[in-house]
C-alpha cells in the first residue's frame, strides 16, 4: 500500500529519545505549490522516537531510513491500527495526524 512518516511529536522537546538527527522531519514527497485544505499526509507521531524505530524493526513492518527521515511501510489501513498498539504495548505514546498542517504557513 505504501508508507508513512515517523516523527516525534515534538521535537523541541528535552526528551533524549526526540533529539539527534532524526528529530526534525522534511518530507521526501512532493507537495502542492499551493496549500489545499483538502490536502495531507498522514504520519505516526511518537513521544520516542529512537525507542519506536527500535520496537518497529523488530516487527512485521518494514522500517526505511534516509538521511534522517524514517518511514513504516504498511500493506493494509488495518496495519496503522496495529502499530499503534504495538508501540503502546513498549510504552511509546503515538497518534496518527496530519503532518502536512505543520508544513505550510501561510
């Protein structure tokens, strides 16, 4: 089916685990000149992002990693539901959302 995005919620933030080379998220798609309110690209949202990449390469879905961008492949809409669950089970707070909003401003 395709991929989508890893990034930690917020990368500002002192948690260890948001910090390093893949705490800051440019995306490897093209997009729109123009903002679309109809527009988005769904990504994962960690509050870990070092332990989720782990957790998820450990897993049944296939973890990519390009100069700092990280992207889980997924078959079926019912594998987002499962990574949600998996990363909860290993403490890792997540939520699906659009990534595209934080992107365009203005």
């Amino acid at each position: 089916m395709g991929t989508i995005p890893i990034l930690v919620k917020n990368a500002a933030s002192s948690d260890p685990d948001g910090k390093g080379p893949r705490s800051c998220y440019r995306l490897a798609r093209p997009l729109p000149v123009f903002y679309m309110s109809d527009y988005s690209v769904l990504g994962l949202l960690v509050d870990k992002l070092e332990k989720a990449v782990e957790v998820l390469e450990k897993g049944p879905f296939g973890v990519t990693e390009e100069g700092g961008k990280v992207e889980v492949a997924i078959d079926d809409p019912a594998h987002v539901s499962q990574i949600v669950q998996i990363l909860k089970d290993h403490g890792i707070q997540s939520e699906i959302a659009d990534v595209v909003g934080g992107i365009y401003q203005g």
